[in-house]
C-alpha cells in the first residue's frame, strides 16, 4: 500500500462559523497513521477522532470508540483528551486522559498508532519506528567510549 496525504480541516458537524476559524499563528497538526501509511494535515483547532463517519477524523477499527478522542489547538500548543473512551490513549507507551503533544510523539487510539510528524511548525525527520528514534536519541546523549 503506498503512502497517501489528507488534510483535515472541515467544520466539525457542518457548522460554519468564528468559533471554528483558527486563531492568529495557529499552526496545523501533522499526523502519520501506521496502519494505513497515510498523512495527516490537522487544519482545525479542534478535531474529533473516533469510529462514527461523522467524527472530523474517522477511524475505522472496532477498538476506537464511536467518539474516541478530541485534539485541540490551544495557546499555542497541541493537545489530546480522551473522551471517556473504551480502550483509553497511550500518548509513548503510558496511559493519559489528557496531555500536550510534541513533534516525534507515538500516540495509541485503541490499537492505531499515530506518529506526531510535525508540531509548532518542526517537522520531524524520522523514517523509523518510534522506539528506534528513542533509542537513537538516548544513544546521541551518552558519552562516546573513552570520554
């Protein structure tokens, strides 16, 4: 399966409207989901994630809840808030209820894995699983041999 793009941005539940604008140096969510290799554009200050084709980002698995999670732009960073959800988030491998994001972040909605891309305009250059770029960052830290 190739890689495919979408972007994200329509009203949520078609209401137009200031309230959905987004606010002055707003800066989308970039978003890489694993299981179908497809990118994602966040372009809304709010965005809800879940099972029902009428979630802003539909996903379609029996472990993701009909209204699973909501991502949220506020004061100039990201967000994710479980929305009392059946299987819960793991935002790198530990359970939250609610959490800011950051660019490299390995997000669970049930079984789908997301991969934070890009972030406050950093996009990430990892090509790798995100326990491997952990490591590699935890390796780049430590004294070289004989230091």
């Amino acid at each position: 399966m190739s890689e495919q793009f979408r972007s994200i941005g329509h009203a949520r539940h078609g209401l137009p409207g200031p309230h959905f604008a987004p606010p002055d140096k707003f800066l989308p969510l970039g978003l890489y989901i694993v299981e179908n290799r497809v990118h994602v554009e966040i372009t809304r200050p709010c965005v809800i994630v879940g099972r029902r084709s009428d979630c802003d980002l539909c996903l379609g698995f029996p472990e993701v809840s009909r209204r699973h999670c909501e991502f949220d732009y506020v004061n100039g960073n990201w967000t994710i808030r479980d929305l009392k959800s059946l299987n819960g988030i793991f935002l790198n491998d530990k359970f939250i209820v609610e959490a800011t994001l950051s660019t490299g972040d390995h997000i669970r909605i049930g079984t789908v894995e997301l991969l934070v891309e890009s972030i406050a305009g950093v996009k990430s250059t990892r090509k790798e699983p995100i326990r491997h770029a952990i490591l590699r960052q935890i390796a780049d830290v430590l004294p070289a041999n004989g230091e």
